[in-house]
C-alpha cells in the first residue's frame, strides 16, 4: 500500500505495521467498547421502559434525558472521552425534537412515542445505504478509515489486497444495521398506520434495536474478528530487491 511517511506530530501514530492491527485499533476506539455501547443504549432503553409502564410521555423524555446527561457529566467529571456518550445524548435531542413535530402536527400521544423511534431509523436507513454503496463501487468505507490514519487518504485503493479485505471487513460491519433497517422498518409504519398499536411497535422496536442488534453486532465484531486475524496485510510494500549486476 502506498504512501507517505508519517509526520511526527501525526495524530494518530503509525506504531503498527500491517492493516488488520490497524484496522483492529481503530475499531476499538470507534465503538468505545463496552461502556461506550451502554452509554450510547441506555437512554433510549429508559425511555422505552418509562413509556411502556407510565404511558408519560413526558415522563419518559425528560428520565431518559437526565440519564444521558448525568452520563455525559460523568464521563468529563472522569476526564474520560465523551464522544460516545455525546451521541447518546444528540440521540434523545433529535428523538425529542421529532416527539415535538409529531405533537405539533396534531399527533396522538402514542404516535408522539413512535416518532421517537424515527431519526434512528431515518439514521440506519442512510448509513445502510452508504455502506453497501461503497462496497458496490469497490471504495469501502474502511479503506478511508484506513487512509485518514496512514496519511494517505486514497492510497490504500491502489492495493488490491487491502481493497478486498476493506470491502469484506464493511460488509460485516454494516450487516446488523441493514438487517435492522429492513426488520424495523415495517414494524415502525405499522405502528405509524395503526395496523399493531403503538404499545406493541414500542416494544417490537426496543426488542429489534437492542435484544436482536446487541447479538448481530458482537456477531459482526466476532466476524470482522476472525477477518482481522486470518491474513497479515502490510501497511508498507515490501522493498524491492535490487537488480542483480550482469
């Protein structure tokens, strides 16, 4: 794979030498492990439960809120990163801008609770779309990933070694949220349309969400796992051997 040498004061230092390390540490730092995918769950799981038991819409807004801001509190008490837990609290900010379009427009209260569901859908929707387009087009989302470390951000697409396992390793990584989107998504207009009540396309929704998209994704990490562990792909082509003198 070709590119330019590091800088010095490169954010993100080269102390790896083959692709799959690479890709492996910079997962671990997107996903945030197990506390940042708590953190990014927890608030729409309050808000899910609040709902299901109080029928308080309200009620479920503001507790779901307050945990993602006491966990945001929590992490710059700590002096921790804050990005995972910022998403959660973006999440409940959009959900609760989209509760309030819903009411404006004169929507019940159970539709109020469906349209919290929507921005995560209309989210996964667009972020499914993207990954299998970059897949399809052979400029997986994972190489720019890859070359935005190695400070070449196009590079990487010149070997096609690394191409293949970028495409393979997107796949995986995009296939719990396309299976989401494609489950979810009747679930949310039957519950929109009134075909199920909105009690039962809450509950399916929350199910979906975490109960069958926590095991895909530890799947998929299972599965990109075993990806990043089969083949050593160097970040560096190895040099090659001079001409022999006649």
């Amino acid at each position: 794979m070709t590119q330019e040498p590091p800088s010095e004061d490169a954010s993100h230092p080269l102390d790896v030498d083959t692709v799959e390390a690479l890709v492996r540490r910079q997962l671990a730092e997107a996903l945030g492990g197990r506390r940042g995918m708590l953190e990014a769950a927890g608030p729409t799981l309050l808000f899910t439960a609040v709902w299901l038991t109080t029928k308080d819409l309200r009620l479920a807004l503001t507790t779901s809120a307050a945990l993602a801001v006491g966990l945001l509190l929590m992490r710059l008490a700590q002096r921790g990163t804050t990005q995972y837990v910022f998403n959660a609290v973006f999440g409940i900010g959009l959900g609760w801008l989209f509760v309030y379009l819903a009411g404006r427009s004169g929507g019940t209260a159970d539709e109020q609770a469906l349209a919290f569901f929507l921005p995560g859908l209309i989210w996964s929707g667009a972020y499914s779309i993207a990954i299998a387009a970059s897949c399809v087009t052979r400029w997986p989302l994972i190489g720019f990933m890859l070359g935005n470390v190695t400070g070449d951000p196009l590079g990487w697409h010149h070997d096609p070694q690394v191409v293949r396992l970028c495409t393979r390793l997107t796949w995986v990584l995009g296939m719990p949220g396309i299976v989401g989107v494609l489950l979810q998504g009747p679930v949310w207009l039957a519950g929109w349309s009134g075909a199920v009540s909105a009690d039962a396309a809450v509950l399916m929704l929350s199910a979906l969400r975490y109960g069958l998209g926590w095991p895909l994704r530890l799947s998929a990490l299972a599965m990109m796992g075993w990806l990043l562990g089969r083949n050593h792909t160097p970040l560096q082509p190895a040099p090659e051997a001079p001409a022999a003198e006649e």
